[in-house]
C-alpha cells in the first residue's frame, strides 16, 4: 500500500505542511503542539537528516498507491536514552487507513536492515498511539505520569 520516499530539498513543503497543521500535531500537545519549520531552517535540517545522516539518523515520506505523501517516518539516536528513538507521523487527513502501522512496520525494517536492534519511543501518555506500537510488537518499559516509553528488539 505505501511507498518509502527519500524527500528531495523541494519537497519539504510537505513536512512544513504536517508540522504546522494543528490536527496533525495533536499528539504533540504535551511538548507544544504544532512546530514551526520555516524555509530558511530547510537547508540545515535537510543536511544533517538527508545528506549527512551519519548513520545516526533516517527519515523518508510515506506515499500511498496515489502517490500522494501521507506522512514521515524516522528514527535518530537519543545521546541521552543511548538509544534509537522512532518518528511516525501520519496527516491528519489521512489517518485511519492503516498507514501508521505499516509505515510503523517498514520503519522498523529499515532499522533492521541498517544494522539497529533495538528502537524505542516516548509517547505522551494520553497519545492513543501507544496501543498501535504495542500491537506492532512493542512492548511498554516505562510509564510516568507525562510518558510512556515503548520499545521493540527487531
């Protein structure tokens, strides 16, 4: 059903787009809700996530069988948690399609196949998010008052 794509420059209108649209960024309302990502941060962000990812960062859109982008996928290294971290974001209009769990799934395949064992995810408590990664093969590590920390050997 959906296609990974590598955006090119010009396209990062669409995750401007995602970034500033408030359904979408819903789940993000512990952190701040919608976050800006204005052209002249485009160049420096697409260099170290796109160009000069290290191996410590991945990141592609996901488009379905009309070829439209549906949403992102991505994952990056956490200094902190020593860890990779997970990114599933799904446009809002399109949500309920099934998208999440399958761009879910090919993320974690791309995790596998670049050498990565094991991924995580913090997701905010109240985000209903949290039941389609444990039914992706998560499974829940840490519970706080503000976050759930889920986390997948692959």
């Amino acid at each position: 059903m959906l296609e990974l794509y590598t955006p090119k420059y010009e396209d990062l209108w669409f995750k401007q787009t995602m970034m500033e649209d408030e359904a979408t960024m819903s789940y993000n309302h512990a952190w701040g809700g919608t976050i800006p990502f204005p052209k002249e941060e485009w160049q420096e962000w697409y260099d170290a996530w796109i160009v000069n990812h290290e191996n410590k960062r991945y990141y592609r859109y996901l488009k379905n069988e009309d070829g439209k982008f549906v949403g992102e996928i991505a994952y990056h290294l956490d200094k902190i948690l020593k860890g990779y971290i997970t990114d599933v974001i799904i446009y809002a209009k399109y949500r309920g399609r099934g998208y999440g769990g399958e761009g879910l799934d090919m993320l974690c395949e791309a995790a596998r196949e670049n050498g990565i064992e094991v991924v995580f995810d913090d997701i905010a408590i109240d985000n209903p998010s949290v039941n389609l990664f444990l039914k992706h093969g998560f499974t829940e590590e840490q519970r706080t008052k503000d976050v759930v920390l889920v986390k997948k050997v692959i």
